[in-house]
C-alpha cells in the first residue's frame, strides 16, 4: 500500500493513502481496533470528526457504509487530499456515499439536523500547537463533557460514538481520563449507571518503544449496549486478538470499572496521582493531567507519561518567576535609585489603581481568549477576534475619556468604572449562557456575537487607564512615566498569570448529591 505523510505544524502527521479504485485493497483497515464500531453498526450513517487525511473515511468505505460525512477544520488539508493530490487518492470525495465538510467539528455538530448511527473521533489531538513542551495546555474543545453530551445527543437510537487514544500498560492515563468523561457526559443525560453503556477495547502489539504501548477505543451509547454488542466486540475482539478492558459484565481493569461505577468515584479521582476528572469547556485542557501538588514530586517529574506535562509545566511556572522578578525590578527600582524616592512620595494610591487596570485588562483578556477559542472552534480565530475587537474598542474608550476635565475627575471617573463592573458583572453571568445558546450558529454569526460581546468590555476598559493618568497630571513627568511602567509590567505578569490560574482550576463538575 503507497502512503504519504502529510506532517503539519512540525509535530503532527496524518497519512495520504492511494486509492486505485478497488476497495478491497482497503481490508487491512478491518484489523485496525478504531474501526470496531463498524463490526457492531453496519449500514450506517457515519459521521467522523477530523478527517485528516480520510483514514477514518477509507475505513467506513471498507465496512460498506451507506453514508459518511468527514468534518474537518483544517481546508489545506481537505485541498491536499480532495485537491492537490487527488489522483494518488483516488478521488474518494466523489464517491457517492462520501461528503466532507471544511467546519469546526462542534459547530456542526450542533448545526445539524441529522442523527448519526456512528461518530467517531480517532486520536484527534493538539499536539502541534506550540513548542517548548507548553502544547499540552492548549485547549481542545473535542474533549469535554458539554461536547460529548453533545455527540451522544446527534446519535440515532442504538448509535455510538467511538473515541480512540493512546493507550500505556502501566497506567492508561488518556484512557482514564475518557472513561471519567463519558460517565460525566451520560450521566448529564440522565444515566444512572454508565457501566452498562460503555465498553473498553485495547490492542497492544509486541515491541513497542519510545511511546505509548498501543491505542485503545472506548466505546458508549446513550442505549445499554446489548447482548448481541457485547458478544460481538467480544468475538472479533478473540479473532483480532485485542483485549476487552471493559465491558458491561466483563472488567480486566479495576480502575475502568470504578470510573464508570456512577459518582462514587468522586473521591478515587481526587487520589489519583494525575488529574483524570472530565474537562468542561471553563477548564477544556484534556491533555493537561500534571497536578500542582505533585511539584515536590520527583517521580511525577520524572514519569514518562507526565513528562510533556512536567515540562509544561517548567517552562510557564519558570516564565512567571521571570516576569515577576523583571516586574518588581521595574516597578521598586525607580522608586529606590536617586531622586525617585522623593519624586514618587505618595505615589502608592496611584500605582495599585493602575497595577490593577494592567493586571486585570490582561485576565480579561486571556480568559476570553480561552473561552472563545473553543466557541469559534480555532484558535486562530480566538487570538484574532478578542484582539481585535478588545484593542480598538479600548481604543475608542480612551477617546471618549477625552473631554473629562480636571473639573470633572472626582464624578466623570466613578460612574465610568461603576460601569466597567457592571459590564463585567453582566458578562460573566450571561456570557456563558449566551455563547451555549449560539454555539451551533455559522461560523460568521459565532463570529459577530464574540465582537458584539467584547466591545462593551473593550469600552469601558479603555476609559479606565487615561482616567488614572488624568489623575497623576502634570506635577511631575518622572511619576507619570514610571506609573505608566508599573501599568505595563503588570500587564506582562496578568498574561503569564491568567493561564496559571486556568491551568491550576479544577473543572469542579461534580455536584454534591451524586450528579455532574
């Protein structure tokens, strides 16, 4: 079989395989253990999420599916496959059956009015968001309870839906973390007992090295799986060799079977050495499992499956030590070293007022960055929209501080930051409901809603700094200059710190009562 690599942003890779024509030089795909739902739903209407390359895709053609539709974000890709290289991929987009989308996946999802028998997502991951280790925090909206409640709603009666992950003998830390979150997203469907939805199979080849030792597929349904499903997926499972892990009546992993025992592993998830509690779209970093807690722990640093983490980690808690180091440097310095002492006598009052409008433009900032990265599904567009909207709204709102006189500065001031909470008050109580309810608009509606939320908090924000220097005003250019500093400096430590804190936040979605 010819392949291609198509390796994107250096560290991710997805591969081009030739079709000539004959799908039966697709039946190697039958013995790959992502593909087991198509054992257990034949003649399906498949949905796959991240097509990449068509793996996926090729095999729902193998399986003879009737219909299949591959939701992929990334269009260079789709013109590589379906474009640039379509003679050496056989063209697959114009097989009747076969329907690709260039769409963030969650947006049409939720967009869509079809029912699917099978959604499969197959090692979707972002892994290739920055360097330095740091890719591990990124945000994925694919891996929360809000969307895979989400994906088990668009599933037909009987339908399922199949996520795939790497899988480690030791401790499968992915896998763990999967199974947490679809007994959270169930039982945020009402099911009581998710041991009987789900099923956990692994395939772990000989002689793996440097990695993860195979790849295991976790299977779930709104539906209890049946007798006939789970004698299937036990059946191929003997003649494919893999290993059921979990079934609804069968367990080789003590760990699985607690997880999916309802809410009573609460407290086995707060034990557990690496953070497996299912993500939400406030804390959406499924790939980031390294606890704070464990920073003393040398054999937490040191554990290969922790490591990307562990470095991650290193490298922003080292940023916040240097920034907050260079930080304090700036802002005590000049208040230290000749004549700044007696120049910036009674400065204090000033500077907290305008440490805080750097420190906390910054948290706004980046915390909305986070939030409507997964609302508008990229985060390209999330970087682009709240800069933009945010920086020339706070703009504007300088402008408008303009005609506030000396006179004026006791009144014009405090009704204006009186406003800037209420705005902030009001936007973070409705904006969240507001994004759910318009998440499965178009991408320019989506687009147009994150603007019109962003601009009121860009107005009031902007007013709030011109109005503190208005109150420093001429007496002494040496104060002015350096209260302007100590805004900056701030601002450099609020966006360092603002990931932290998102970073180090539980998703906090159980409930007392046994409810998520």
């Amino acid at each position: 079989m010819r392949q291609l690599t198509l390796t994107i942003d250096v560290t991710a890779g997805t591969i081009l395989t030739a079709l000539r024509g004959r799908l039966e030089e697709l039946d190697y795909l039958r013995y790959d253990i992502t593909n087991l739902a198509h054992y257990l739903r034949p003649e399906a209407k498949v949905l796959i999420i991240g097509t990449g390359a068509g793996r996926d895709v090729l095999s729902a053609l193998a399986f003879g599916q009737r219909a299949i539709v591959g939701v992929e974000i990334n269009g260079d890709v789709l013109r590589a496959v379906n474009g640039v290289y379509e003679d050496f991929t056989g063209h697959r987009d114009r097989y009747p059956q076969v329907t690709f989308v260039n769409d963030e996946e969650r947006s049409y999802v939720a967009r869509s009015p079809h029912t699917f028998d099978v959604i499969q997502i197959s090692l979707i991951d972002t892994w290739a968001a920055t360097a330095a280790g740091a890719f591990v925090m990124t945000e994925n909206s694919l891996y929360t309870i809000e969307a895979w409640k989400l994906f088990l709603r668009r599933l037909a009666p009987r339908g399922l839906l199949t996520v795939s992950r790497w899988y480690f003998r030791d401790r499968a830390d992915e896998m763990y973390r999967a199974t947490s979150l679809a007994s959270a997203a169930l039982a945020r469907l009402g099911v009581a007992n998710p041991r009987g939805h789900i099923a956990i199979i692994r395939n772990m080849p000989p002689g793996a090295r440097g990695g993860p030792d195979g790849v295991g597929t976790i299977l779930v349904s709104r539906e209890p799986l049946s007798t006939r499903d789970v004698e299937t997926l036990e059946g191929v499972s003997r003649r494919l060799q893999f290993e059921p892990m979990l079934t609804p009546r069968t367990s080789l992993d003590p760990v699985l079977e607690t997880l999916t025992a309802g809410p009573g592993f609460k407290k086995f998830m707060h034990e557990c050495p690496v953070n497996i509690e299912p993500p939400t779209d406030d804390s959406p970093f499924f790939f980031h499992m390294f606890r704070l807690q464990n920073l003393a722990s040398r054999a937490a640093w040191m554990e290969s499956q922790l490591r990307p983490n562990s470095r991650a980690v290193f490298v922003l808690g080292a940023l916040l030590v240097i920034v907050v180091g260079l930080a304090g440097i700036c802002i005590v310095g000049p208040a230290m070293v000749g004549t700044g002492r007696r120049a910036l006598r009674g400065s204090v009052p000033l500077a907290v007022f305008l440490a805080a409008i750097g420190l906390g433009f910054m948290l706004v900032e980046i915390s909305q960055m986070q939030r409507l990265i997964v609302f508008l599904g990229h985060p390209t567009y999330g970087l682009a929209v709240v800069l933009f909207s945010l920086l020339l709204a706070s703009g504007v709102g300088s402008l408008l501080t303009g005609g506030v006189g000396a006179g004026g500065l006791m009144r014009g001031p405090s009704l204006r930051l009186a406003g800037l909470l209420v705005v902030l008050i009001t936007f973070g109580v409705g904006g969240p409901q507001l994004i759910d309810t318009f998440r499965g608009s178009t991408t320019p509606m989506r687009l147009l809603l994150a603007i019109g939320m962003l601009v009121p908090i860009g107005l009031c924000m902007g007013m709030a700094f011109p109005l503190g220097m208005k109150l420093v005003g001429d007496r002494s250019a040496e104060r002015g200059a350096w209260l302007w500093g100590v805004n900056g400096a701030t601002s450099v430590c609020g966006s360092v710190i603002a990931v932290a804190i998102a970073l180090s936040s539980l998703p906090h979605c159980y409930q007392p009562g046994g409810t998520w």
